[in-house]
C-alpha cells in the first residue's frame, strides 16, 4: 500500500505523481473504515481528499502555514503529516482530534472548529510573516458555505491590500452542513459554469508567455485590463472586483490541474482566490447521496450506510422540534430562523410545515440575531434555533439590536452544556453565563422534555427576549409527574426536607435527583430537590425560603462557574443570607478536550460521585468551623 508510506510530514514528496490516484483511493477507504467505526465526520472529508494531497504536493510542513475553516474537513491533512495510527482512537478520550489542534502536530497552524475565521487568521500569518523577513506560503481553506459569514467579507476586503502572496482556496461543494443558501451560493453556481474562462484564461497566457521578448510584458498589459473581457464571460467578477486574483474554477479532484493552479497562485504578488470544485461525499455512495447525513455521523454500517445505534427515545431537538410545530400551528405570527442547520437544530419539520415562515439565513448568526429583531418589531415572533457555541457570535446583536430595544425573540439553544466527541469549540458552556447578565433577557432550562415544550409555549406568550437551554443527546423522561405551571423566576420543589438543598439547573437535575438518594440512602440528609427552572430571573423568594431551615445550599449547572447560576445564587445569599454556606458547583476556568459526555461530567466534578464528594467535604468543612 502507498499509504503505508506516509509516516511523517513531506513523506507525500516520496510519492510519484502517477501514485497519487491510487493513494487518494486508499485514503478513501481507510476514512471510510475508520469513521465507521469511531464515528465523526465524514462526507466533507471524502470530498477534499485530492484537494489535500495536491496542495501537500506544492507545500512543505510545517513549514508552510495551512489553515482550514471549520476544521472538520482535515483529516487527509493529519494522515498525510504522520497520525494515520491515531485515528484507532478519533474524538475519544485523549486520542485524536477531530478539528486541527496545534498541540497535537506543528502542522496545525490554527485550532479551530468554528466557520469563517480561516481568511482572517492566515492574513495574520501572512503580516507577521512579511513584518520578520520570513519566507514560507500561508493557504487559507474555506468553503462556499462558510462565505455566507460576515468575517470572510471583512478580511477579504482587508487582504486585498496586501502586496505580497497570500493564497486564498474556496472549497466550493454547494453545501455547508445542509445545503447552500443565498446570493453567495447563486454566485458561485454562476462561476462554475465558467470553466471555459479559465481554460482559455490559461491557454492565452502560455501561448503569449512564448512570444521573444514581449511575451511577458504582453501578459502583464492583458492582466491590466482583463476585467473587461471577464465581465463578457463571467458576470460579476466580485473576487477580482476587491482587487484579488482570481483562478479557477478548477475540478477538486483532477489532481494535477490543482497543483498547476496551486503553483501558479505562490507566484502572485498579492491574495489569490483558488476556486475549487469538490464532491461532498465522493467515493462512497450513501455519503455523496447523503451528505448532510454523513456531515457527522456516528458508527454505521459501510454497506447499507445505516447508522449501528439505534435511537432508544427522542433526544432534545426532536422534542424542539415537535413543540415548535405545535405553538405555530396555533399562532401564526410564530416564525423560526436558523443558520445553516435546519437539520441540525431539528427545524426541518417546521420547513416542511409552514415553509413561508421558515428562514435558513446561512452561516450567518449574528445576520440572525439581527433580522429576528427586525422580524419582532414587525409584529412576527421569531425563534431563533441554535447551538450554544455557534450564539456566542451574536453576542453584541443580542445586547444591541435584541435586549436594549426589549424585542420578544426566543432563543432556544440546542447542544447546551458538554457535546462529547466534537470537544472543547463545540461545548455550550457559557450561555448561562453571558445571557443572564445582559438586561430584559429571562434565561430558562428544563429538567426533561415536557418542561421543554411547556417553556416554549410559555415563552411564545411572555414579553421581551426568552432564552431556553437544553443538552444534546436523549431526552430526559425522568419526573414527569412533578409539573407545576411556569410561572416567571420561580423555581420548582421536587423534594421538601432540611439542611442540605440542592438546585440544578437543566439538564443536572436529574444527576441532583440522584445525589439525594444518594445522601437520604447513606443517612446523611434528607435533601431538599430543587429544579431552578429559571436562570434569569433568579427566585430569590425561594432563597429567602430555604434559608430558614438549610445550613448549605448547593448549586449544579452544566456551565462555566463564572457568572453562572451559582455564582448568582452565591451573591445573593452574602448579601442577604451570610449564616448559609452556598456551595456553588459548576465548570472550572479551563477549556475541555473532547471524550465523552460522561467522562467530561466526572473530569468536572458533575456526576454523582464528583458532587457527593463536594458536598461531604463541605459538611465536614462546616462542622470544623463550629467546633
């Protein structure tokens, strides 16, 4: 096997050119078998296999500065610079990355994992780069969703300043997660259809190129004023129009017509956009007829295609998913928004049902956050559906456009709290945090699935902005029977008794329902439960409560510690309280790699054994202090 060569960075060099078809087959199935069995994702790495391998044919690493947006895409990438052996141990527990980690290989140049960022990062390469005197080739990889994202338009317009190299690939497959959406992608279907521009683009400057002595400057005054014959071929030259070169588009998977482009774009004095076609998918037939499905997928079955686990139960988004369609079934101001994710987010159904009230803005969240505003002050209600991480890029449009005009939008953020394999960029660990301190905004989290729906027709009635958190994964069937009506800030009692009180907050209750046991079967509390329902508005009549028969209360949210909910809790009682000992637990001030759910919980101090231990030695730190 050629794969069996490649055990170090540039070992691709080795490799003849009439090879490379057979590696990229090789590399094909190893994928294939691999992801199969670890999970991960796959479709967007089978279409960049040939990408990949003509742009290391023209590289050096590391050396050479290769940066990929999003990241999901890289795995031909640690193949090829030496971590084939590491993928037996993919998205696990201390083993490979599914993401570029530049703790893990010096041929990372950039942790990422998040869309649109890839331009703005290498053009910092590339200043830096020029600023020291160093000379190396810095290569930008973004895809044609990910130009939906406002950041790619900003460094675009930032770069074309540059008077030195900086190449700039589009890996344009007509699909981010689910498919394209908007001017971008219309655009680029023009430009595909181009080919015999550049065909001819190529063949007129090497026909000029061997014309004695004026050949070259003959090129040079044709490039001057090529953008008048580009418009009669292609409409609307917008690359070329911000002052960058434009090649291609060129097939993403004719190896040897990249690397000819490849090596054309390092001698450009200036940014150069690289326009790459490639098939999401290619290679293996249930993935390329199925790309969205096999953006991230788990196990399968490589012959059917057919996922090996089973859903047991519903998970969150599909409770979301079905409650949405029921609120706007009966209101039909209720409109839903997403990013790129319809699938994702689970508001496909709602797609089906009332397409005229479903917008899919692109790889767009702060857009989102923005036109949801406008879409209130217009009298709709719109719901935003989005995961965690991917709102923390709404941030200030959430604060501006949304909370300070008191404008009733609904976030309801899926993929809240540890996400597992896909680590430490795709977490949503910090909306409690940066939601509950922006003013107007209630933040709410539910302790199953029916409270779920239930908060989302309450928030569908409330006034101003609504936040709802809930986890990825199955849906929570536990205390059903415990269903008391929503009412604003106020929490929920599960369990009365004395001493100890433990509040959770979404999706730890239930692990707070265990920990009570725990302590009532060891005889040492009979705990009372809480489900704290709401973030924000804190229930400080509860507070007030509790502290007349509680000694310590404890605090659990699958959040950052700082500016959480305990944190919240823990202000109030020094302030109103000092004699009750709040014991606030949460996540630490550190980021988490990736693993699972479960190992993530106990890395943190987040199941039942971690809080138990937290909560003894507490008592036993309170019972030193009164003797």
């Amino acid at each position: 096997m050629i794969l069996e060569k490649i055990k170090k960075p540039n070992d691709i060099h080795k490799v003849s050119l009439e090879d490379f078809p057979r590696l990229a087959e090789e590399i094909r199935s190893f994928l294939i078998q691999t992801v199969s069995e670890t999970g991960g994702h796959l479709a967007s790495n089978l279409g960049v296999v040939e990408l990949t391998l003509a742009l290391h044919n023209v590289l050096d690493f590391p050396q050479d500065k290769l940066i990929w947006d999003v990241g999901h895409q890289a795995y031909t990438h640690k193949i090829l610079t030496g971590r084939k052996d590491g993928f037996k141990e993919l998205r696990k527990e201390g083993g490979l990355s599914g993401f570029p980690k530049r703790n893990e290989s010096d041929c990372d140049s950039f942790d990422t994992g998040h869309s649109s960022n890839s331009i703005s990062a290498g053009l910092g390469y590339v200043r830096a780069r020029d600023l020291l005197g160093e000379k190396y080739n810095v290569v930008s990889v973004i895809g044609d969703g990910a130009l939906t994202g406002g950041m790619a338009y900003e460094a675009l317009n930032n770069a074309a300043e540059l008077k030195t190299n900086f190449i700039i690939i589009i890996n344009d497959n007509n699909m981010s997660i689910s498919k394209n959406v908007g001017g971008m992608s219309t655009y680029l279907s023009v430009l595909r259809t181009a080919e015999v521009y550049t065909g001819m683009k190529l063949g007129v400057t090497k026909t000029l190129k061997k014309i004695p002595h004026v050949g070259t400057a003959v090129v040079d005054t044709v490039r001057k004023t090529k953008s008048s014959i580009k418009q009669l071929i292609i409409p609307g030259m917008l690359f070329e129009n911000m002052g960058l070169t434009y090649l291609g588009p060129v097939d993403g998977h004719n190896m040897r017509q990249m690397m000819k482009l490849f090596n054309e774009a390092k001698r450009v004095e200036g940014p150069v956009v690289v326009h790459v076609l490639t098939e999401k998918g290619r290679g293996y037939g249930p993935a390329s007829m199925h790309p969205e499905r096999f953006h991230g997928t788990g196990p399968f079955d490589i012959q059917s295609g057919k996922t090996l686990a089973e859903k047991t139960v519903p998970c969150y988004t599909d409770c979301f998913s079905r409650a949405l369609c029921s609120v706007a079934e009966k209101n039909p101001k209720v409109v839903a928004i997403t990013a790129a994710m319809p699938d994702g987010t689970g508001l496909s159904r709602f797609q089906k049902k009332f397409p005229e009230r479903f917008f899919d803005v692109g790889i767009a969240e702060e857009h989102a956050v923005t036109f949801a505003a406008g879409l209130a002050l217009g009298g709709m209600i719109p719901v935003f559906a989005v995961y965690s991480s991917f709102l923390q890029r709404g941030f200030d449009q959430i604060v501006h456009d949304v909370c300070m005009q008191n404008l009733h939008v609904i976030f309801a953020i899926d993929r809240a709290g540890f996400v597992g394999a896909d680590g430490e960029t795709h977490h949503g660990c910090f909306d409690l945090s940066y939601l509950s301190m922006i003013p107007n905004m209630t933040v709410m989290a539910p302790k199953n699935g029916k409270e779920l729906a239930d908060m989302l027709k309450y928030a569908v009635e409330l006034d101003g902005p609504c936040a709802i958190r809930y986890p990825k994964g199955a849906v929570c069937t536990e205390m059903e029977d415990y269903n008391e009506p929503l009412e604003k800030g106020r929490s929920e009692v599960i369990t009365r008794g004395s001493d100890i009180a433990v509040l959770g907050v979404g999706s730890m209750v239930s692990v707070c329902q265990k920990v009570c046991e725990e302590l009532k079967d060891q005889g040492l509390a009979e705990a009372t439960l809480v489900n704290a329902r709401f973030v924000k508005p804190l229930d400080t009549s509860l507070l007030d409560e509790l502290s007349r028969n509680h000694s310590l209360l404890v605090t659990v949210e699958e959040n950052v510690k700082s500016g959480g909910f305990g944190e919240h809790v823990s202000a109030y009682m020094e302030a109103c309280h000092p004699e009750v000992r709040v014991l606030p637990l949460a996540i630490g001030d550190r980021f988490i790699e990736h693993g699972t759910v479960g190992s993530q919980r106990a890395k943190t101090g987040l199941n039942v054994q971690g809080i138990l231990e937290a909560v003894e030695q507490c008592r036993t730190d309170l019972e030193d202090k009164r003797k």
